[in-house]
C-alpha cells in the first residue's frame, strides 16, 4: 500500500494571483540555461504593444528556427521566449493528468474533517530527476489513450481497466494550462480528469494499489493528504483544487 503522506499546514491568507500566466515566464528555461526576456504583467497580451520584446530562440532542433515566424501564437501571450522549447509540436502540445482521490480517515476508519469539510489524499508520483511530485498523467501522443508517464506507474495488467476508472471519472478541466516549458509558439493543452473512490473497501481502488509501481522501480507513489500548501508541480495545485471543489472537501 503506498505511503499517505500528511503535510503539516498552517492557515495562511491567500496569495495574490496574476491574471496572466507565471510558470511560463519563469526566468530560467526548465532544463537548459536558456534566459527568457523579462516581460511584465501588463505588457504580456500580444495586444498591448511591446516594441522592444526581442525573445530568444530556443528548440531541440535548430532547424525549426526557419518555421516558428509563421506559426500560431501562444494564446495567453507573451512568454519571453521563441521556439519550441523542450516540446514535442509547435501550437498546442496535448496532455491527461488524472486526479485519483479518496477521503482521508481515522484510525476508526471516519472521515478526517477540517474546518467541518472533509479532506482527500490525492494520488501522486514523483520520477527520477524532477524536484517535485506530480499528478500521474502526462503528455499524449496522437492516438494514445494514456499518456506514457502513466502508464510507467501502472502495471501492465492494469491500463485496461485504470481507462474504463477514467471513462467513468469527471471531467474538471480541459484547455491551456500554465506551464514553465510553454513558449510563444508552443505550449500544454491538458484534460483532467477525476477518478474518486467513495468507499474505503472499494475494490477497484483495492486493485489499482496493487498494480501500483509498473515499469519503472525508480518511480515514486504516494497517497497525499491535500492541503493547498502540498509541494506540487506547477500548475496541478490548480486541478487538484477543481477536484476538491468538485468534491466539497477541504483545500
């Protein structure tokens, strides 16, 4: 059974959040020593004028330099930085993150409240070279019904039947999402969706635990406790707050 992991919060006033994407103006291009062009708030949509936003360029392949100009624009604007970047595809570059959830529990087998709301764990992994832990989903291939990442988490014998937990979960999000690796020519369009067990002996959720830890023995798995301060990967705080939305249960 994987590790539930409890993360010690404290109540803390919200943050204030800008309007305009973040992660993908981070300073420093993730995995590279590529520096993007500082562009402020107010001058990141591609309406305002920004006479002197000359971004670099930066791609696995320089040959795709020649065929950037003509292509679409990222839609939340600018991002300091022109190319690819470590991305697949120019435009949108598609991805699933499932949000596997189950309510947290005394001893006594109760649902664990806070603030008169009930709390979840979440389901998350954390793979070799990142920093932080993340929803297991990924990037999808054209064709693929789930993505690669996945399916390094789940056995084999299981893929079938973690697809039909996905048919029968909720939709809680679909489009762009704010990521440090979106350029201004290519960026993550994901759809997350929310697998939730109910039930404590809920047998399917009893069998997805069991075929946990498939491809890869250097991937990490564990049930979270879901507070808002819980160390996430970028952007997936925000699916994981639709879920608990979703769910009436505590953020």
């Amino acid at each position: 059974m994987p590790e539930v992991k409890d993360y010690d919060s404290e109540e803390k006033p919200q943050e204030t959040k800008s309007l305009y994407h973040v992660n993908a103006r981070n300073f420093l291009y993730p995995s590279s020593y590529t520096i993007r062009f500082p562009v402020p708030d107010e001058k990141v949509p591609w309406e305002v004028e920004f006479q002197i936003y000359q971004p670099p360029f930066f791609t696995a392949d320089r040959k795709d330099k020649a065929a950037c100009d003509p292509l679409g624009q990222n839609p939340r604007g600018r991002t300091g930085l022109r190319g690819r970047g470590s991305l697949c595809y120019f435009g949108p570059n598609h991805a699933m993150h499932p949000v596997v959830t189950r309510w947290r529990r005394n001893t006594d087998g109760l649902i664990y409240r806070k603030n008169l709301k009930k709390m979840l764990e979440v389901l998350v992994v954390l793979f070799p070279l990142s920093d932080h832990w993340a929803l297991p989903g990924g990037s999808l291939e054209p064709g693929e019904s789930l993505p690669l990442k996945l399916k390094h988490v789940l056995r084999r014998e299981f893929w079938t039947q973690f697809q039909n937990l996905l048919n029968q979960g909720t939709e809680i999000y679909k489009g762009y999402i704010d990521d440090p690796r979106n350029t201004d020519n290519a960026w993550i369009e994901t759809v997350a969706v929310n697998v939730h067990f109910e039930d404590k002996n809920d047998i399917e959720m009893k069998r997805m635990n069991s075929f946990l830890q498939g491809l890869d023995p250097e991937v990490c798995i564990r049930w979270q406790v879901v507070d808002k301060r819980i160390p996430l990967y970028a952007n997936h705080k925000e699916l994981l707050q639709k879920a608990s939305a979703l769910l009436g249960a505590y953020y």
